[in-house]
C-alpha cells in the first residue's frame, strides 16, 4: 500500500477542484489513524511524518498533494500544525 505524494500545478489542484474541499485542522499531535476509503489531500500549512504497520516513513507538508490509500493502517506523526483540503473517494 502505498502513500503517493505528489506536488501539482495550480491549474492541476484548480482542474480537480481541490480548493473548493473541506479543510481539516490539526495541532501538533501523534495518534493512529485508518482509511477506510482513499483520501486525497493538499497540504496548506505543517509537516507531518506518517508511519506505516511495516516501519516505513513517510514525510510531507506545504504544497504536497498526498492519496492515501484505502485500507491504510498508519500513525500520524504531526510536527507542525497542519491545515489541509481534503476529498474521499
């Protein structure tokens, strides 16, 4: 399973209407977290190192379009507080 992250051109994030999605908060934290559908997300502010059960480490933040996949299992390591658009799908 794995987590894409990507970085997207502003006509691409306008083309898949990524500023018109929810936005989601979170302070500095670190707690487990399971997608029971994909999640795609664009990272407005923070950085975050996500853990998948196998040991691999993932880090993003600003400006990263991230999918998680479905069925992911991972703990959420936030070490600046984000703000991001998010879609399921």
């Amino acid at each position: 399973m794995e987590i894409k992250v990507e970085r997207l051109s502003k006509n691409e994030l306008e083309k898949r209407k990524v500023f018109s999605w929810p936005i989601w908060e979170k302070e500095v934290s670190r707690f487990d977290w399971y997608y029971d559908e994909t999640e795609e997300c664009y990272f407005l502010e923070g950085k975050v190192t996500v853990e998948t059960k196998d040991g691999k480490k993932i880090s993003f933040g600003k400006g990263d379009f991230v999918t998680f996949p479905q069925g992911l299992a991972c703990v959420w390591d936030i070490k600046e507080p984000v703000r991001k658009h998010y879609n399921f799908r």
